[in-house]
C-alpha cells in the first residue's frame, strides 16, 4: 500500500521526494546523533522496505547499534522554540535539530 501512495497524486513523494529525519545511537550509547536524508526510488527487498537516500544534513555512519527513520508526512506549523539558525530549513528539520 505505502508503496502504491509513494506516486498517487500531483504532489505525490515521487514528484517531490520527502526527506527523513535518520535517529541513530552509536555503540557507547548516550544521545542519538541525527542526520537528514531525502528519499527516492522505494523498493520491497523481502519484508524490507529500502530507499535510495541522499544525505542533506549531518553524517550517516557506516555501522550504528540502532536507528529509526522518521518519514516527513506533511508541512507542519513551525516551532516558535526552534534554533533560528535553521530558519531556512523546514518546520520538521528545525524541531528534529533544535534538541541536538
């Protein structure tokens, strides 16, 4: 299904891929470390779901203890609170970033 709605609609992900928030923790633990990434070309590999990905913000490592990948669904409001240094970047990246 989720592949089916990546090209439905005139601003489908296909049209204008979305990026993602990339949370990773290495292996000492403590906070995660953050990178932003743009999605394109998804696939199913077996019961994975597998992206192409460029890497817009921060640094993705080679070997991580875990990792979660928060898709960006749709504008949202921007944060009041987020680090005006990001004040060019989208709603979403300012409120990811603004903890780091």
């Amino acid at each position: 299904m989720f592949l089916k709605l990546w090209t439905e609609g005139k601003n489908s992900f296909k049209a204008d891929p979305p990026n993602a928030s990339l949370s990773f923790f290495d292996r000492t633990g403590g906070r995660p470390a953050l990178a932003v990434v743009e999605l394109s070309n998804p696939r199913a590999d077996g019961k994975n779901l597998v992206y192409d990905a460029r890497t817009v913000e921060g640094i993705i490592p080679t070997q991580a203890a875990e990792a979660t990948l928060f898709i960006d669904g749709m504008d949202a409001p921007c944060d009041p609170t987020a680090d005006l240094a990001l004040t060019d970047s989208p709603c979403w990246v300012q409120r990811v970033f603004r903890e780091r």
